[in-house]
C-alpha cells in the first residue's frame, strides 16, 4: 500500500486547514459532514476525500479491486433476504471447539471495542435484521462471544468481541485462535474509528494480523462523525502506517458509515467476490490492461473465483 506524498511547492499556495506530510487538505468544499449526516457519498467515499487534495491518495496500482455498477448491484443483492435466501444468526460461540461445522467461506470482523463491528455487521445486512438478532451497544464489551451470521448457504459473516482496556484477556485469545486455525476463513477486517484516528490498540491489531499472515483489509467506521478534513487526515495517516508497516493488508481501505450505508455496496462487493460469490469481470479487464500487478496472495478457504 502506497500513498504519494509531494513537495510543498504545488499544494501550500491553497489555504488548508491541514497539512499532513506536505500536502495540504482543503476544507470540505461540498458539505462537511459534522454538519449534515445526510451527505451523499459516493459507491467508494475515498473518491469523495480525493477532491480534498492535490495529490493521489491511493497510487494507481494499488487500485485493484474497481467493481462496475452492475457488479456492485450483484455484490448488493447477496446481501438482501428474499425466499430461500434467509440471512440468520447460527451460533454464539465462547467454547472455540463449539465453532460451527460448516463448509462455507467465513469472514470476520476485529478491533477494538465500540469501534463498530457488529453495527457494520447490520449495516452489511441493510439493517434489515431484526434487532433481536443484532445487538449494538453503547458501552464497549457488548459483544462477548463470536457470532456467526450466514447469508443464504453463500457465506458467514463472524463478529468478534471486541479488544481494549478492560476487555478481558481471553477475548483476544480466543479470537487470535479463531483466526489462525478457522480454515474456511477466507478474509478478516480489521475496523478503525475514522473519527479517533489509528490508535496504538489499532496498531496493535495491525501487527497481530501481519503476524498470523492471513488476508485482510482496513474498514475506516464512522465516516459521518468527522469533518471531511479531519477524515482525510486520519485516512492518510492509515495509509502511511499500513505502507510502513504492512505486507498483508489489502492495499485499498473500506470507508464506511453503518447508519447511512454508506460505502456499504462497496465493501458488500468485495465480500461477495473475495468469498468466490461474485466474478468481477471489470476487474479481469483492468488485470489485462495493467502491467503492474500488486503482489497479493489468494484468499485461503473454500473460495470458488476470487482473484483478489
Ligand atoms: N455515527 C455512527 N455511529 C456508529 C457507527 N457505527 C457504530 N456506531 C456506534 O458506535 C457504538 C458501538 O457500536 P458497536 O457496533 O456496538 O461496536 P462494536 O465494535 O461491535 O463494540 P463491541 O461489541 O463492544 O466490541 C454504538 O453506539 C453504535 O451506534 C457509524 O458508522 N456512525
Ligand atoms: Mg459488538
């Protein structure tokens, strides 16, 4: 993962609010969004923030995953119920040998507590499911166990208990043991608070998914509470830290907003595909196109097309 940084020369001539590593972040030119929840984002909000700065803020290669509108309403509708398609809850597990036995790709969602896991979990399913299903909490810890959600017989979407101060020990345990043997765990997602900015907790999980070497991406929740400005800011600084010190993640960070579903058909696209749901053939074209090709290893588990 890359971001471009430039010199001072093109950027400081504009009044920003924020310089971030030479290069300057305008203020929101359209609505910001501490102001108005009710922005409209675009499919991919990080096209949003590049009007902020001069500068790219992904580099060209590291934009792989490019879905084309119609395959972005097939990566959506997986996610919707309909008859025979049921999306329900099938296990909460404390026991890690009472894991469900099911041979359909997992993916799993980690940090740290209140960060927005099981409300992105919800958003996922167009927070449709009844609340009795999902449970969202105020206070940090809510979610105690891991809990399995399958979509239809497609794949299972799995909310960890969160990590953090006062977080007991043997959450982490059990979720680090849950990550390195799951074999039908295809992808994880690792969740920082776009308001909060990468903390040393998130660095911390960082290094704990480097470390087991399986595949995941970074999702930025919460991108209603910032200012764009500052949204960027925090944004740059996890592209930084994931350049420096990452080999795994996924070179293009998810933003996201679990009330308003924004940035949600885009990351329910890429689940659809990295579970082997959902060929991309926009993303074949590109491949063919391109000669530079991020090095990035196939999804583990039993993922039947995905190329990501
Ligand atoms: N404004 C806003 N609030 C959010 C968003 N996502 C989550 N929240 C709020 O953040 C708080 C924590 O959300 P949860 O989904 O319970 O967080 P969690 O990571 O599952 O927390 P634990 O189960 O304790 O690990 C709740 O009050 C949510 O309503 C978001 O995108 N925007
Ligand atoms: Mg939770």
């Amino acid at each position: 993962m890359s971001l471009i940084t430039t010199s001072l020369s093109s950027a400081a001539k504009v009044q920003g609010r924020f310089v971030y590593r030479n290069v300057v972040i305008h203020r929101s030119r359209k609505c910001p969004l501490g102001e108005s929840r009710a922005y409209s984002w675009r499919i991919n909000p990080i096209e949003d923030l590049q009007d902020l700065v001069t500068v790219p803020l992904l580099q060209e290669k590291d934009c792989i995953f490019n879905p084309s509108v119609n395959e972005i309403e097939k990566g959506h509708e997986l996610f919707i119920q309909k008859p025979g398609h049921k999306i329900k809850k099938v296990k909460s597990v404390v026991n890690l040998e009472k894991l469900p036995v099911q041979n359909i790709p997992e993916v799993s969602f980690v940090g740290q507590s209140n960060v927005g896991k099981t409300s992105l979990i919800s958003a996922l399913f167009g927070n449709a499911v009844d609340s009795h299903l999902i449970k969202i909490g105020k206070t940090p810890g809510l979610t105690k166990t891991l809990q399995f959600f399958n979509v239809g017989k497609q794949l299972s979407l799995v909310d960890m208990p969160g990590y953090g101060k006062n977080i007991p020990s043997y959450y982490m345990e059990s979720m680090h043991t849950y990550l390195q043997t799951r074999r039908v765990l295809c992808r994880s997602f690792l969740l920082v608070d776009s308001e909060a900015g990468l903390t040393d907790l998130d660095k911390e999980g960082l290094r704990m998914m480097e470390d087991l070497a399986k595949p995941y991406a970074i999702v930025l929740t919460k991108i209603d509470k910032p200012r764009q400005s500052v949204l960027v800011k925090n944004l740059m600084e996890v592209l930084d830290h994931a350049e420096k010190k990452t080999h795994i993640c996924f070179p293009q960070p998810f933003l996201t907003c679990a009330p308003s579903l924004a940035g949600i058909k885009y990351l329910q696209t890429f689940i659809a595909h990295v579970t082997g749901n959902l060929q991309l053939h926009s993303h074949e074209r590109e491949e063919k196109q391109t000669t530079v090709k991020h090095s990035y290893s196939e999804p583990q588990g039993p993922t039947k097309n995905s190329s990501l």
